[in-house]
C-alpha cells in the first residue's frame, strides 16, 4: 500500500498469483462477474446518476482473460 503521510493511500497493489490453475482463475472471473452484477443491481441508480452528474469522463475497464482447458484436463469429466 502507497501512503503519504497521514493520508488515505494513493494506491493499493493487487498481486495475481501465476500459479492458478485455469479452472482457478476461471472462477475468479465469475466470482468478480457475480459481484459486479450484485453491486450494479443494488446501486446502479446512484453510479448512473452520479455518473451523469459527473465533470469527469467515466472510465471503463474491461478485464478479458483467454482459458483453454483440454478435456483431459477437465475435474468435471
């Protein structure tokens, strides 16, 4: 964590382990899909209209991640 002192920190690092496993980093991806869709269904009216509202341009991240799991790999065979 970046801090100046005695302030809220600038940033906070997010570390992404690279030993996932496909199927782990898959269901990360949901797990952020399901909370994204939990967040926007509780407060979507606000972050539109707080949006609307706003001087600054929104900025939109789209994270994609590529998976390709052979059957042979597959636990769910």
């Amino acid at each position: 964590m970046t801090k100046t002192s005695n302030s809220l920190p600038l940033t906070i690092p997010l570390n992404i382990p690279a030993y996932w496993t496909p199927e782990q980093a898959f269901a990360v991806v949901e797990l952020l899909d399901d909370l994204r869709d939990r967040i926007w269904a509780h407060y979507g009216v606000s972050c539109s209209t707080n949006t609307a509202t706003s001087t600054a341009s929104p900025t939109v991240i789209t994270p994609t991640i590529q998976l390709t799991i052979r059957r042979s790999e597959s636990p769910y065979r």
